[in-house]
C-alpha cells in the first residue's frame, strides 16, 4: 500500500466524521413548545381550514370532510435558518394517510403561500420536498394549477428533482417520535430515534424560516410533546 493510501485511509473516516459533526447541530433555544395538557388550543397557535381539537392531552389533526385543503396547525415564530422540530405522533386507524410538517415565510413571494419545504410522513414512506425550488414555486405552481394544467418537461423533472422519498415503516396505533432538523441546505429526518434519511437541496438554506406547520392529510392522526427549537447562535 503506497505511503499516500495510507493516508487517505486516516483522513477519510476523520473527513466523515467532521462532515456528521458539522450536521449534528446543536439546538438549544426553545421557540415554542406544547404537551397539550390543557384542553384547547393556545393564543399562540393559528390555523387554516383546519376542524384539529386539543382534548385529553392531544391534538387531533382532524380536516373537516367538506374541505377542500388538508387541516393546516400553525406556530408562526421570528426568522430562522437552521431549526430542529420534534413531535409525537399516531396513527389512529388505516384512516390516517399521513401529516407533514411545513417550514414556510409568509414574506417570501416567490413560492405559493411562502412554502419552503415540507416533510412528509405516512405509514410506508418520509418524503421530503424543496418547494421552493420546487412543486411550488410560483412559475411551476400556475402552471400546475392552469386548466388544462401546461408543466414542461423541465418543470416535471424540477418537480421530481427536488423531492426525496425514503422508505420506512410506521405501525399503527402506537406512538413515535419524529424528529426533523435543517441545517443549512439539509433536513434529517428521524423516527423513534433512528435516521430515516437526509435530503439536501437549496431552497432549504432559505435563511428567513417564519412557520412552522401541522399539516393532517385528513384524519386519524394524534399529536402530543410538539417543540420547535432553534440552532445555537
């Protein structure tokens, strides 16, 4: 083995082991925090047609069955890059279809409705999306929602570029833990303390993070011990 090998073999798993360091951000700043002990929502708390109640120490992500957008929950907080969202969550019944949890900035004109990225879980998979860059930007957006609906190709192939699919398994009625951190253009993505996976993409740098979101793809899905905390400074 040359002299040059050698050290390659030294210096990577010390380059790896930098590189986790570097993600392994720490998160000490409590934004805001809820275990739902108290029956009904806080001050704090906004939503858009959304039917969730607090009520025996959860949160039911409920949307209504008229509606025509999922059940939106919304802690609205000051600008923030870098964010670490954890939250409890079940699934009642084979009704549930899944949540997402949305980081938006309602200042941001650029994407429909300010939408920055979305984590995406339901029984089979976590799927992880820049909509920034991506589904909702607005150009792709007009073009998605237009009738007929006219995306290019190239608009199909930023759609799919930007978004992650990870495999993973979540079993019903129990409870797990779901943690997601940003970290400049990446989002970990862990449950019940295992690494799901991580998707790296540039509308997740988006240094001007306002929202942070429940998002109940219809109903079934019970919430308790959410927290939103922020990098170290």
């Amino acid at each position: 083995m040359t002299h040059f090998s050698c050290r390659m073999k030294l210096i990577l798993p010390l380059l790896l082991l930098a590189t986790a360091a570097t993600f392994a951000a720490d998160y000490p700043r409590v934004i805001f925090s809820d275990d739902f002990t108290a029956d009904g929502f806080g001050k704090t708390w906004g939503h858009y047609k959304s039917a969730s109640v607090v009520k025996d120490g959860v949160l039911r992500g409920i949307t209504a069955p008229e509606s025509d957008h999922s059940a939106v929950d919304v802690i609205r907080i000051a600008p923030e890059l870098d964010l670490e969202v954890s939250v409890k969550f079940q699934f009642v019944s084979d009704q549930a279809k899944g949540f997402n949890i949305w980081f938006d900035d309602k200042d941001y004109k650029g994407s429909h409705a300010g939408h920055i990225c979305s984590i995406s879980v339901n029984p089979k998979a976590v799927v992880v999306a820049d909509a920034k860059a991506g589904t909702f930007s607005n150009d792709i957006y007009t073009r998605k929602k237009a009738t007929p609906p006219t995306l290019t190709s190239e608009d199909k192939a930023n759609m799919i570029k930007w978004t992650k699919s990870m495999p993973t398994t979540v079993s019903l009625k129990e409870w797990h833990t779901l943690v997601v951190r940003s970290h400049n253009d990446t989002v970990e993505t862990s449950i019940d303390g295992k690494v799901v996976g991580n998707f790296q993409s540039p509308g997740v740098a988006h240094d001007h993070k306002t929202v942070v979101s429940l998002t109940t793809n219809r109903i079934d899905v019970n919430y308790d011990d959410f927290s939103i905390k922020g990098a170290a400074k």
